[in-house]
C-alpha cells in the first residue's frame, strides 16, 4: 500500500518557506526500503530566521497578542488545534490549564510582616526550542508544543529528520487555525545542523530535548554556556519484575507489550525481565508461544502487531546487539533473526534472550528494538537489586498479587514512572520522566506546564510609615 507524502517547505512564522539553502532529506519507507520523497533540511540560516520569528511573536503589541495575553486567549488556539489533530486529548487537557493559570496570576503569599504585601506571577520563559525523535513524531511534539504554547511561549519544533511529516501536518493545522504568526515554527532537518544552532543560540531560552544520553551531553553542554535551562527525558533500559504469584498469561502479555509494543522503539521499554526462579520454566514457555503468535507485517496491513525497525542504521544495530550477546554467551531463547516471509523492510523478529549476566552488553544497553533479556531471581532483595542494576531510569515495572509488595518495590525502584501490573500505560494527566542516564524534569500534567513558566514574585510595602533603617537628614 502506498504512503502518501505530503510536499512540505519549513513552517515559520505561520507559513510555509523554504529552506534558505535548498537543502532535502530523503524519506525511505522501512517497510520497503524505497525513497518515497523528501522533506526540508533545516541549517543554522534557517534557525536564526525562526528564531527572530519567534521572539517576535513574544514581543508583539508589547506581548499582548501571545506571551503576556489571558489563558483563556490562547487555550481557544489550543482547542481549535485539537479539533483537527489527532492528539486532541493532550491540547485539550492544556487548553483548560492554560485557563487555569489565570485564576493563579497574583496569587497572594502569606508574610510574616504585615506592612509587606507579596503575591507571584507565572510567565513565559520565552523562546523555547522542542528538539523531538522519530519513535513517537507527533505525539512527542504534542507533549512539548501544548504546555509550551499554554503556557504563552513561543516555540521552534525540530522533529528527527527520521519522521518529520506528521509534525510538518501539524504546522498546516496552525495555519489553518490562524495561530499567531511565529508562536510556533516547525524546522526539520539533520542534529549537526539544525539541533546544535537551536541549543547554541543565544536567543533561544530554554531547550526540551527527547532523545539518546550521547545527544543529551552535547545539548547540555552548549546550554551551559548560556546557563539556560533543559528538560531532557533520555534512553531507558526498564525492569519488569514478575513474582511467583501471578497469573502468568496476564504477566507475560504485559511483558511482551512493555518490550516489543512499537517494535521496541521506546524509551520506557521494559526491556529486562526479572522473573521469579520457580515460576521461569514455565514463564519463559508461554511467553515463547505468545510471542509465535504476533503478527509481522507492514503496519498498514489489518492485525499488524510488530512492523519494522525505522532505519537501516538502527536496524544494523539492533541485529548487532543480539550478535553480541550470543557472542558473550546469552542464549537467543527465540527470535533474533529476519522474518523469513519478509524478504525487504527493517524487520526483527521479537527476540528473548536467556542466560544473561549483568556484565553483558544487552544488560546494560538500550537496545531500542523488539529484543528481551532474562533473568531470574530467588528473593525480593535480589530482584530491586537486579532492576536497579543499570545507569537509566525511566520506567519499570513489578507484577504481583501481593499489593504490599508492589507498594514496597514501586518506592524501592530507581525510576521515574512505576507500573503495578501492567507496562507501558501513559496518560497526559501524570507526569513522565526519568532519573540518573535517563534525564531530568517531567514532561505531561501540572508539571509538563510548570517548566514552561518563570515564577516572578512581586513585593510592595504597603506601610504609610518611613522605613526607618537609616536616620533621616537634619532640616
């Protein structure tokens, strides 16, 4: 089945414009391994044109049209936005706290002296750069854009040069929608590029970048130089922990969802099953049979359950991961190889592999493909031990009947969201973030909003008498 490829140009200051150096990305369809188009590259040019968009969105009729307008003005954007997009629960759920930030202007703060009166301001922080990955384009974009745009700043989207359409889809609905011009820009193109102009520039104010550690150190370290401020929500390479008691079909559909749901491109994957030793035998059985059952296959075919891997960069290096750990001993319990119906596109069969030890490469590496690694456990000790044996932490998860024990090991587990018998659930209301290699801040909920709004408190003595620290002057 054909994909249609819409013609794009950059979309800045609320049209499109084409890059100022002709520059184009090829877009090859994993599936087939064909190019079925191009979209824009981006460049430094580029940028500093976008950026110059966006503050002046900011500063616009003294900041009355955007940044400094009512939460009620710019959640009517943000509605009509959802009305034509289809992650219309996240611009909805921002639309009514962009409301809410009016009723919290000049909220009043409890002093201990009364001839004082306080209260504080929520502002925009100003231009903000949105640097998103290709495993969850628009939807990514969608968790930075919405708080950001509620909040009142303006903003430069740089989706991955791997899947820039849907994100380029959500400039037209901008302009559909009549946005004011510059509040956001949308600049595809390649890190090198466009991503380092946008964490270099010194008119950009803060930076949300999603994507690997490696990027992470480098977007840091050129924020430094400015001293503004990041959120980064990084790799991750999550445990799902399985006790005795559980109802093993129910655990190991979970298991498999929080590994290989999307092919195994997610940061919050539960990559490493931690499995009680009484229970593995049987466990690792069924969930060799549930994983036979899925299906592979382009993703626009009906049922479609695991599509493929979304380069052949990435598709070389997942392969490499499962040859290395057979190399170091692992054993490859299933999968690990091309389906043999499918001749072209990225594919990888779902992979488990057992016989791992904690020194080993696919144990403490973020694999970001359909691949599984096992071991087991004989106390409760041994198993947070296990689940904390690694430098990231995004999500994990522990599965039990015992709800005592899942409250114990969700505190004790070094992660930044927790799931109780289940993997992978997300909600726009609940915040999402990581701890250690895996970043910091929290995107979604109250606290994807907050980090786009400078607190400013405002002070007035409200006293008829002088001060009176110094002596006054002789008449």
């Amino acid at each position: 089945m054909a994909i249609p490829i819409p013609s794009r140009q950059l979309f800045i200051n609320g049209d499109w414009a084409e890059p100022l150096l002709k520059k184009r990305i090829p877009i090859i369809n994993p599936t087939t391994e064909e190019i079925i188009g191009d979209i824009p590259a981006a460049t430094a040019e580029d940028v500093d044109v976008a950026v110059q968009a966006a503050r002046s969105a900011l500063t616009r009729n003294k900041g009355k049209d955007w940044a400094f307008a009512s939460g009620a003005v710019r959640a009517k954007y943000l509605r009509a936005i959802a009305a034509k997009d289809d992650v219309i629960g996240c611009f909805e759920y921002y639309a009514d706290l962009a409301e809410g930030l009016d009723a919290k202007q000049k909220a009043p703060i409890s002093l201990p002296m009364k001839t004082f009166k306080s209260y504080v301001i929520r502002e925009p922080i100003g231009v903000v750069a949105l640097i998103v990955p290709w495993n969850y384009p628009l939807l990514m974009a969608t968790w930075k854009v919405a708080p950001a745009l509620a909040a009142g700043c303006a903003a430069i989207l740089k989706p991955s040069e791997l899947a820039s359409v849907t994100c380029l889809e959500l400039g037209e609905v901008c302009r559909e929608v009549d946005l004011p011009a510059g509040v956001l820009n949308i600049l595809p193109g390649l890190g090198p590029e466009a991503g380092a102009s946008l964490a270099s520039h010194p008119h950009v104010d803060k930076i949300s970048f999603t994507g690997s550690t490696v990027t992470a150190v480098k977007i840091m370290t050129a924020a430094a130089q400015r001293v503004k401020p990041v959120t980064l929500e990084l790799g991750g390479k999550g445990p799902i922990v399985v006790f005795e008691d559980v109802d093993i079909d129910k655990a190991v559909e979970w298991t498999i969802f929080g590994c290989f749901y999307t092919n195994g491109q997610i940061c919050s994957a539960t990559s490493r099953l931690i499995v009680h030793e009484s229970i593995a035998a049987e466990f690792l059985d069924r969930l060799v049979k549930w994983s036979e059952n899925i299906k592979i296959s382009d993703p626009l075919e009906e049922g479609c359950k695991l599509g493929p891997i979304v380069s052949s960069g990435q598709y070389e290096k997942v392969m490499n991961f499962i040859s290395n750990a057979k190399g170091e001993g692992a054993t490859i319990l299933y999968g690990g190889n091309r389906p043999k119906h499918l001749k072209k596109g990225f594919f990888v069969e779902p992979t488990i592999i057992t016989d791992v030890t904690t020194s080993m490469q696919i144990w403490r590496e973020e694999v970001f493909g359909p691949v599984l690694c096992v071991k087991t456990f004989t106390t409760e000790e041994e198993a947070i031990e296990l689940a904390n044996d690694t430098h990231y932490g995004l999500g994990g998860a522990v599965v039990s009947k015992d709800r005592e024990r899942c409250d114990r090991v969700s505190k004790l587990l070094q992660n930044g969201a927790v799931w109780v018998n289940c993997s992978q659930p997300c909600f726009c209301q609940a915040p999402f973030g990581g701890t250690k290699w895996s970043g910091f801040g929290r995107e979604l909920g109250e606290w994807g909003l907050e980090s786009y709004l400078s607190v400013k408190q405002v002070t007035e003595y409200v006293s008829d008498e002088q001060w009176g620290w110094y002596q006054p002057p002789k008449q």
